[in-house]
C-alpha cells in the first residue's frame, strides 16, 4: 500500500487547511486510516481515526477544530483543519492499519506551519 499526502501550507493563525493522503496499491488490506502529526523535538502524536466503517474519532487536543473523512471509494482520507494555531505547527503524517491487526503503513508527510 502506497499513502501519499498532500495539502500542507504555511497558514496564519485562525486559517484553515485541509490535507489529503491518497492510499493505492493493495487497499483490501486496510482496515483504518488516520492521521499523526510530529513537531519539532517531540514525538508523533496520533490526531485522528477513520475506521473501514466510517467511525471516526479525533484527539481530544484538536476536537472540535480538526475533522477526519473520506470519500466515496475509500481511497482519499481527508483531515479539514480549522482554527489553527501555532502550535499544530508539525510534520502530518497519513497512516493505514492492516487488517492483521499488527502492520500499519505510512506516508511521507506533509509540512503545516501556523503563524502567530
């Protein structure tokens, strides 16, 4: 399974951004998507969770202002971020769990910077 995300920016605080992560290759296998995101010097932190039943549940640093979907051919995740500040600054990252319970996947990342 190939993610690869898009979407990151540089935004003022307050904006908004959506970011996107294509998943291809071998999908069946997925059983969850979601979304990390790491700043500078601390670890990746999870942000949120969509599951293959379209469940989806958000950290509670960023309900509220962050939103997880997916469209239509499960293919695309999505994370709409709205009232950000500066200290959701970090590297994004799309993840995929395997429905083996044990593996997951991940993209390269994408760059959000919010200026004060």
């Amino acid at each position: 399974v190939q993610l690869v995300e898009s979407g990151g920016d540089t935004v003022q605080s307050g904006g908004s951004l959506r970011l996107s992560c294509a998943a291809s290759g071998s999908i069946y296998r997925i059983n969850a998507m979601g979304w990390y995101r790491q700043a500078p010097g601390k670890q990746r932190e999870w942000v949120a969770t969509i599951t293959s039943g379209s469940s989806t549940n958000v950290a509670d640093s960023v309900k509220g202002r962050f939103a997880i979907s997916r469209d239509k051919t499960k293919t695309t995740v999505y994370l709409q971020m709205n009232s950000l500040k500066p200290e959701d600054t970090a590297v994004y990252y799309c993840a995929a769990d395997f429905r083996d319970g044990i593996s997951r996947g991940w993209g390269q990342g994408t760059q959000v910077t919010v200026s004060s």
